[in-house]
C-alpha cells in the first residue's frame, strides 16, 4: 500500500518562482489537506479538500493555490515563491468525518532563497 | 493565532523514566488526537480521544482528555529509546480542521 505519496521530497527555488507540490492518496478518501511545519509552531492548515472540485481555504492560505479535480490527487501550487514559504509541507488524507486518523505523506522540504 | 500550547518543548531523559507531555487550550475540543512523528516522516496517529475525562491507554503510554475538553496530558512509563520522536496534539473544532499543537520534541537516551 502507497497510502500517501508526496513529490518532490526536496526542492530549492528561487524567489519568485513558481512549483507544484504534489500529493497523491489510494485510500479512497474524501478529505485531504495541507500543512506546513515550521519550528516550534507544529502544522499549520493552508487549504483542504473535502471532495472532487471542493476546497477551502485554512489558516494560513496566503501564497497557495490548490485544487481537486480527482478524489487521489490534491496539488499544491506556489504561485511567486518568498523566502517565508521555507518550510516542510505535508499533504494528509483521511475519511469523512470527525476524529478521523489522519494519514500523512513524508513531506516535502522545501527553500526559497 | 496557536490555540494548543504544548510543555515541555523538548524533553531529554535516560531509559526507564517516567515523563509527562502537556497539551492546554484556551478553546473547548470536540475531539483530541495525539500523533508522532519520526525525522524525515510524516505525523502517525497515536489515539483519538472524544469524551471529557477519557483515558486511554496504548501499552506504556496513558493519553487523559480533561473535563472540560480544553487539555490533554500524554504519560509515558519507563520509557524506552523507541519512543524517542515530536509529539503533537491535535484539536478538532469545527468539522475535520485540526488545530496543532506546538509539539514536544522528545529524546530518551540508553
């Protein structure tokens, strides 16, 4: 079982250019999101999916562009990269519904210079 | 805006210790779930828990909701160097968002 793979797992860009994160599940789940993971402040929400062609904006979605044209892949797209995006990205998956586990790819780091 | 503030942050203790992991809110939780997380890896579910004052227990480790659904704590007994590794709680308040917690980074020496 794949479960959830995230590509590239590292990537150096320069300022303002543009990437794709991507993230694919073969769980069948219906809900998927992404968090960044910077030092002391855990993960934090940036867009989740609650199904094909729904998505939702999270805590902190500024910078981010996604979408959800099947129920496997959820893209993330950076659209002019800053050095404030610097971080570890991680795509989750997981079933609807409260208190759900939720299944996490392996990341992906990410620099911005 | 962190609604979960975790303590200790990091945490360093010798095989066969006992520790205990804080997870305190402000704001009440539907549900809690403890993960953790391995360098280079993604966060594992550990436990779910849902109800005020729940406990559950996973071998060495005892999760405990709070009354109140505002705070969580994760005691581990006799630790041991598998355990080593960030652990991070996690609230849900509306729907499926989970709000993090800051993490405890922890490190069990032989």
């Amino acid at each position: 079982n794949a479960g959830v793979t995230q590509t590239p797992k590292f990537q150096v860009l320069k300022t303002g250019q543009s990437m794709t994160l991507q993230c694919a599940q073969d769980m069948n789940h219906e809900y998927m999101s992404w968090y960044r993971q910077d030092p002391g402040m855990g993960l934090r929400l940036i867009h989740y999916s609650v199904g094909a062609g729904i998505t939702d904006q999270g805590e902190v979605p500024n910078g981010y562009n996604v979408s959800r044209s099947t129920t496997e892949d959820f893209p993330l797209r950076l659209l002019s990269a800053a050095p404030s995006q610097t971080s570890v990205y991680f795509c989750a998956s997981s079933f609807t519904g409260e208190g759900q586990p939720q299944h996490f790819g392996d990341g992906t780091r990410l620099s911005i210079l | 805006t962190q609604l979960l503030e975790q303590s200790p942050q990091f945490l360093s203790i010798q095989e066969g210790e006992n520790l205990t992991v804080y997870c305190n809110s402000s704001s009440v939780f539907s549900s809690l779930q403890w993960y953790r997380q391995e360098p280079g890896e993604g966060p594992v579910l550990l436990v779910t828990v849902v109800t005020g004052g729940e406990v559950k227990k996973l071998k060495r480790l005892t999760f405990q909701f709070g009354d109140a659904r505002k705070d969580s704590s994760l005691h581990i007994t006799a630790a041991q160097p598998g355990d080593t590794g960030l652990y991070l709680c996690a609230g849900a308040k509306s729907f499926q968002k989970l709000v993090f917690g800051t993490g405890t980074r922890l490190l069990v020496s032989p």
